[in-house]
C-alpha cells in the first residue's frame, strides 16, 4: 500500500554527492569554496539578537534584495531572494510548467533538474550536448518543437566549466518560445575580462530568469541562500502566489547580506579560485588526462587509456586517502574535481600520482 501520488512513486529521487565531515578530509566533491565566508558574515552572526527570532523575518528578504537589485543593475521588483538556488528552480518549474506540460534541459547538466521536474509531473526533454559540451546549432528549434515551457541552462556549465558567451544565451532567449532560466550558479568564477554579464537583459527580455546562488562564490552553502533575477512578470508570479511565506529565514537574509555587500573579499577570493584552478589544470594535464578549460570552480578530468586505473578506480583510491571527488555513471571516464585550497590541490595531485604510477 503507498499513498504517493503515482509521479512520485515512479520517480527517483536526487543523488546527494557525499558529505562526509571530518577536519583531515580533502572535500572536492560538491563544489563548494575551500576559504569561509566574509569575516563580516561572522561579525553579523555575533551581532545578530535571538530576539528577533520571535518574530518572522522580513517576508521578501527587502535589505537582501536591494543590494542584490544594486549589484546586478536591476529594480528591486527584478529580484527574488530563495532558500539556495535548488528553491529558484523548484518555483520556477511549479509556477510555469503544467503537470503533463514539457520541461527542456541539455545533457549533462545539474541532476536536480529532471528530478523536480518529476515532481511537478511534467515531461522532460534533454537535448544532447556534443563532445565538446557544445550545444547543438538548432537547440531553441528543437525545444520549441517539443513546445517547451521552461529550459534550464546552466552556465558556465555543470560538469565541464564551458562558459557560453551572452550573445548565444540572448539569441537562445529570443528564439524559444517558453521561459529560459539561465543557472548562474558559478557566475563568480567567470575571468572578469571577458566582461560578460546578462544580468540588465532581464529588464528588456519577458522570457529571462538568472539564477544565483551564495553556495559557492560566497561560501554560504550551508546556509541555504540563492535568489532569482528576472523580468517582473516572471518574478511576480512566484513571489505572490507559488513561494512559501517567509521562504528565507531571518537569520540567513542579513548574513546572505552581509557577504553579498563585502564585493572586496568576495573578488580576492575568486581571483584565488580561479588561479589555483588554472594551475591544477595544467598539472592535471601533464598528468594525461583531457580537462576542458573551466569558468568555474571545479574542472572535469578525462581519464586516457594510457592511464594504468579508470576513473571509478581512482575515485575509490582517491576516497581511501580521504580525498572525495565527484563521479557521474553517465560520464564513466571522468572525474568532476572541486578546486580546493593549494594544499587539498596538491594533496589531491600526489594521491593521483601515486594511484597512476
Ligand atoms: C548547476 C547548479 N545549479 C544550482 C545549484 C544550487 O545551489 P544552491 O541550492 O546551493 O544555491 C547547484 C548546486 O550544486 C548547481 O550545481
């Protein structure tokens, strides 16, 4: 006997990557920042009076979203503040997509996608990548064909770091006929010189929704943080009718703000991300495998057939050192490697090299 409803009976649910927790382990498995948060996230945490917590907090997150609306160039009625990025998706889907209507993804991508789509009991489209992680030139034909309510896009992408310029991404919101939800979940470790930002297009493009996310670029991942930016007459709809109330908590709203308006830190510490992933790169690649240049933080790593161990064998070596890297059975000669901090990379490296010796 269940009492689920049939969707939900049928459906896996999302595979968490491990989240073991021990002071000695090397964790480059969820992508999360190796550095903590702003030290004014910890001075906003001693200053905060439980107090407040008797009553509920601020119902739209209002401080949150300004400085957010600020920092993007865009109203305050653009932004949406969530419960981490995961919640932006789940109302993006409940709010747009029908149950038995179509949902649009490439593949690979995030797995949490399919997963909420389930939920929502709609259909899934995924159009293949290439080898390259490109995407194929038709993309928007093919979604519209399969009349498509809602595409999710993550870029730079996730797994392989693959930054697609603005243009394609606007070209692609021009042609499909349903929303696009661009998952900026990575934005951060984008080089600042490419000088790309799709943030003030939501105000000019009824179709648009970025998502971002405080797990990664500000360190915040236990918090549960993210938010939504987009046109207001797709952002109206969930933050009037589909969200909880009170969807982020008091706390969590002023230490999300206070991270999110410490840009000097934030930057420093990027800039350090993306140095240490360029150089792990490099190293990576000495070592054989094929890695695609990365715009996050994290880089995919291809085993080669010259390579005495496959990619399962050095994620298990790699797990009996302590050193937790991210596998996906679909992608079987890869490993997804979180960029740590210069001793987890070299830790890292030294593990691999004596697993392929
Ligand atoms: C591509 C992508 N999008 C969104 C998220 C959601 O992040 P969060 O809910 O921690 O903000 C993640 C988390 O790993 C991700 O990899």
């Amino acid at each position: 006997m269940t009492f689920e409803r049939d969707n939900i009976a049928r459906m896996q649910g999302y595979s968490y990557g491990e989240q073991p927790d021990r002071p000695t382990m090397v964790k480059l498995n969820t992508n999360e920042n190796p550095y903590p948060p702003s030290p004014r996230v910890g001075a906003a945490l001693q200053g905060f009076d439980p107090a407040r917590l008797r009553i509920y907090p601020n119902a739209v997150a209002s401080n949150f979203c300004t400085a957010a609306a600020q920092l993007n160039g865009v109203g305050t009625d653009n932004v949406m503040a969530t419960n981490g990025g995961d919640e932006a998706l789940r109302l993006a889907i409940t709010t747009f997509v029908d149950p038995g209507a179509t949902f649009g993804s490439v593949v690979p991508s995030y797995s949490l996608y399919p997963v909420l789509a389930g939920v929502q009991d709609c259909n899934t489209v995924e159009i293949p990548l290439d080898d390259n992680f490109s995407w194929p030139e038709n993309l928007a034909q093919q979604l519209n064909a399969a009349d498509t309510r809602l595409t999710c896009i993550v870029n730079p992408h996730a797994p392989s770091g693959l930054l697609t310029d603005a243009a394609t991404i606007m070209q692609l919101a021009n042609d499909l006929d349903g929303v696009l939800l661009v998952d900026e979940a990575y934005i951060n470790f984008v080089d600042p010189a490419s000088g790309h930002n799709l943030a003030p297009r939501v105000l000019d493009t009824d179709n648009l929704l970025i998502l971002r996310s405080m797990s990664k670029g500000y360190s915040l991942a236990g918090l549960r943080f993210g938010y939504l930016l987009g046109h207001t007459g797709l952002i109206k709809p969930m933050l009037e009718k589909t969200r909880d109330s009170y969807n982020v908590d008091g706390l969590a709203q002023v230490l999300a703000e206070a991270a999110l308006t410490d840009t000097d830190y934030s930057a420093n510490n990027w800039r350090t991300i993306c140095a240490s992933r360029d150089a792990l790169r490099e190293q990576l690649l000495t070592m054989g495998f094929s890695v695609p240049v990365s715009q996050g933080n994290y880089l995919l790593a291809q085993t080669s057939i010259k390579h005495a161990a496959s990619a399962k064998q050095l994620l298990e070596g790699l797990r009996e050192r302590d050193i937790f890297v991210r596998y996906f059975a679909d992608l079987p000669d890869r490993l997804r490697i979180t960029v740590g901090t210069e001793t987890e990379n070299a830790a890292l490296l030294a593990a691999l090299r004596s697993l392929l010796d």
